[in-house]
C-alpha cells in the first residue's frame, strides 16, 4: 500500500507540476513585455484567442487536405474510366 501510496503521490506531483508549467508558459509572452499592467488579463486573453485560431486554422487544413484527397481519388477513378484502363 506504501508503495501504491509513493506512486499515487508522484503522479499528482508530476500533474501539479505540468498544470504550472502551463500556466507559467501561457503568460510567458505577457510577462516579458509587460511585468506589472492593468492590461495583463487582456494579453493572456489574446494569447488564448491566438491559440484557439491556430487550432482552428490546423482543423481546416486536415480537413482541406482530406476533402483535397478525395475529390483526386474520384478525378483520377473518372480519367482512368474515360481512357478505360478501368471499368
């Protein structure tokens, strides 16, 4: 039980200590260039929208590159039928 007890206890650290980390990385980019400003909240919240458009702009182009894909399969399926290398 001691030794479950050990790994349990690291487990919750090692998250304690990936939950700061994050944190201390998304306010990074605020603290460098302004320390102490009343508009701190507004930076970390533009830092949090830039982060969701990257996401955003990352979906859209899995899903550009997969719609791309299939229309070539279907094109391609279309030539070879019209020099009926296939039927």
């Amino acid at each position: 039980m001691r030794k479950l007890e050990g790994l349990v206890k690291e487990v919750v650290d090692e998250m304690n200590y990936l939950s700061k980390r994050e944190e201390r990385f998304t306010s990074t980019n605020c603290t460098y260039f302004v320390v102490h400003s009343p508009i701190r909240h507004i930076l970390i919240n533009i830092l949090v929208s830039t982060n969701q458009r990257v996401q955003n702009f990352a979906w859209f182009t899995m899903i550009s590159l997969a719609g791309l894909g299939v229309w070539q399969i279907f094109h391609l399926r279309a030539f070879f039928k019209r020099k009926y290398l296939i039927d």
